[in-house]
C-alpha cells in the first residue's frame, strides 16, 4: 500500500507559526503518509494581490494565494488523498470548489462571528450590511463545503454549530497545544534566584495594546516594581529600567523565548481581544500560574482559582489584586503551576493532539468513519465538562 499523500496548506501570522512547527512534527515522523505543506504568508507576492480590492482583505489575498498554490501543485503531482487548510480564512476559493472530490479538513482558532464578538480590541468593524452577508454566505460556504472541521476551543466550535449551521458530528475541538519536551516544567530548586527575591512576571505579545501590554505596564511601574521583575517579549515600544526588561526579536521555540518560561514565575496576558492565544498554552507547559482575561476562549485553558486568575479586560485594579497575591504566596504560585501542566499533558499536548489530528485525516483518506473521542480532558483541575 502506497504512502497516503496529503497537502497542508497553512496560514502563516501570528501563533498559527507554532501551531504548523508542531503539527509538522507529529506529521512528518508518520512513515504511512507523505505532507506536502504550503506555507501561506502575509506579505503581497503577486500583481494580482496588488488589486485595491484584495490588497486590503487578507482573507480574499490568502485565499487567492491558496487557491494558486492548490493549482500549481495539482500541474505537477496527483491528487493528494487529502486537504487541509488552517486557518479557514485561506479556504474561502478552494473548500467548495474541492466540495465532493477529495476530502477536506479545515482547522480553524475562530469563526469570522467570534472574530466580530472580540474584533473591537483588533481595531476591527463590521462592513456595511451587504458586504457582511456576503462574507457570512463565503464562509459558511466553506464550512459546509468540508468533510470534517477542527477548532482549536468549544467556544469556536459552538459558534459553527450555532452561527453557521454546522451539524455537531461534524466538528470537534482539538486545541493546539504545545511540544512539551521544549517547555519543560522547571524544579524550582533549580531556577535562578532572582535579584532580591523579587517574583518575575512574563508577558509575550507582539501586538503589545491589544495583548494588555500597556496595562501591565502601567500597573507595574505604579504597585508592583518593589515586589516584582517584569520581563516583556514583545516589539512594542516600551521604556526599560526600574525592573522592566525588554525582549526583542524572540522567534516562536526558540531556545531564548523557551530559557524565559523557565525563568519565570507568572505568565500574564490581560489581553483585551483574543481567541485562544499559543502563549498561554505555553505557559501551561511551563508548569506557570497565567492571569488573564475573559475573552475568546481563555477561560477553557485558565480556570479561575485554579491554574491561575481570570480578569475583566482593562481591569488594571483586578490585575494589581491577582499579582500582588500571587507575588506574596510562593505556595500557591507553586500549586497552581503544578494544575497548569497538568492541564497541558492532559488537554494541550501537541504530540498527543496531532495524532488525534493524524487519525482523522487517515481516516478520511481511507472513506472510513471519523473514530469517536471524548472531548479535551480537564479533569486534572477537577472541571467538570
């Protein structure tokens, strides 16, 4: 029997640059299949992508980037047995099109609904009533079009079921998860001591507003430099000194962003808009306590008490309380740290989520039944799902 043959065809922003590092991992080790994977990046690469119309929609450039791609290797291989497209932002020209001849996987963080419920904090505004249904009727043409669709929460998957029609057998949550051999949990008789005991605290945004940067920021210059170090992985422009440190240009996995975690003793992120950020799953492998927000689908990875603190977005007399506690209880830093890796080797490890992942698309190859699973287990934190 001939290797199965399958074409990954994978945007290319923001955390969904971590999510194809690891998902390529637990694909390529598979000796029983072949992936081709196309990339799908940002920047303008075509004349036709200079057009006003496309230059200024990223869904209608991606897709149409896509959509050529698909066409370029169909010019010199067969068929693969399978497609998959992350996000479906990069499937809206292609998953119909394919509807009916080779099954269709499409991942997916959000639907262009949830977007909409969180878009305020990304700058982002609904268009005029006509151009809204028509974005609504290309997207949930692109869903229906698919065999099977994965997202990364229940909060995205619910919004399929209920916003666009997508009957519930036909989706299951897979989150992203992470490689937890790179995010190891740290001994704390083996971490740095830090200057004068202080607590560090660990942000990791590139949108630094958006992400509650700025908010933190504030918070600590004002209550919290005496008692803790804040450690700041970001591009945003912001002020060094008085305990506020500056980290430039880290790559996802990498080894420095990786030392990082390790040092830490808090992951914040008081994101303002957000759908399940890669960080925060991270931090989760990392054995961390995580304060963040009531947004997108945080709270399916933070349980509030529990694995960390969940806020109100532009909360900063909340996140001066949490902080402040967890800074002054070593104990509880530590037990919640605990319950988030726990969480990750049960919920968001990637090695375990891709070969579920790897299982469906094996099984839809193959014209066989999706094999049933439960969904993300979450006992670890004695959540009852």
């Amino acid at each position: 029997m001939r290797p199965r043959r399958f074409t990954f065809v994978m945007e290319q922003t923001l955390g969904h640059i971590p999510f194809a590092q690891n998902l390529r991992r637990a694909f390529d080790a598979d000796k029983e299949i072949t992936v081709n994977w196309i990339p799908i990046t940002f920047p303008i690469e075509s004349w036709l992508e200079k057009l006003p119309v496309i230059r200024n929609n990223w869904s209608l450039r991606a897709s149409l980037k896509a959509r050529r791609a698909i066409n370029a290797e169909r010019k010199t291989a067969p068929p693969p047995d399978l497609y998959l497209f992350h996000t479906q932002v990069i499937s809206l020209l292609s998953a119909g099109w394919l509807r009916g001849k080779i099954p269709v996987v499409v991942s997916l963080d959000a639907t262009p609904l949830n977007y909409d419920r969180v878009g305020t904090a990304y700058g982002h505004s609904q268009g005029n009533p006509q151009l809204e249904k028509f974005k609504f009727w290309l997207n949930r043409r692109a869903f229906h079009g698919s065999t099977y669709l994965i997202t990364w929460s229940e909060w995205a998957r619910q919004s399929l079921i209920n916003d666009y029609g997508l009957p519930a057998d036909k989706v299951e949550v897979i989150p992203p998860g992470t490689n937890l051999d790179f995010w190891k949990l740290e001994n704390e008789a083996n971490k740095p001591a830090h200057p004068e005991g202080k607590t560090r605290l660990l942000f990791v945004g590139g949108d630094f507003e958006r992400k509650g940067g700025k908010l933190l920021y504030d918070n600590f210059r004002r209550y919290l430099s005496e008692s803790c170090e804040l450690h700041l992985v970001t591009q945003g422009k912001v002020e060094t000194g008085n305990g506020v440190f500056v980290h430039r240009n880290i790559t996802p996995n990498s080894p420095e962003l990786q030392a990082l975690f390790r040092q830490a003793d808090v992951f914040v992120l008081p994101t303002e808009g957000d759908c399940l950020p890669v960080a925060i799953t991270e931090a989760l492998a990392a054995g961390l306590p995580v304060v963040s927000t009531r947004v997108g689908a945080i709270e399916e990875a933070v349980v509030n008490g529990e694995n960390g603190f969940v806020i109100t977005p532009n909360n900063g007399t909340e996140l001066t309380q949490v902080l402040t506690q967890l800074a002054n209880d070593p104990e509880l830093r530590r037990k919640m740290g605990l319950k988030s890796r726990a969480l990750a080797e049960t919920s968001f490890d990637a090695a375990k989520n891709g070969q579920r992942l790897l299982t469906i698309c094996k099984a839809l190859a193959d014209s066989k039944q999706v094999p049933p699973v439960s969904g993300p287990d979450r006992s670890a934190l004695g959540y009852k799902s």
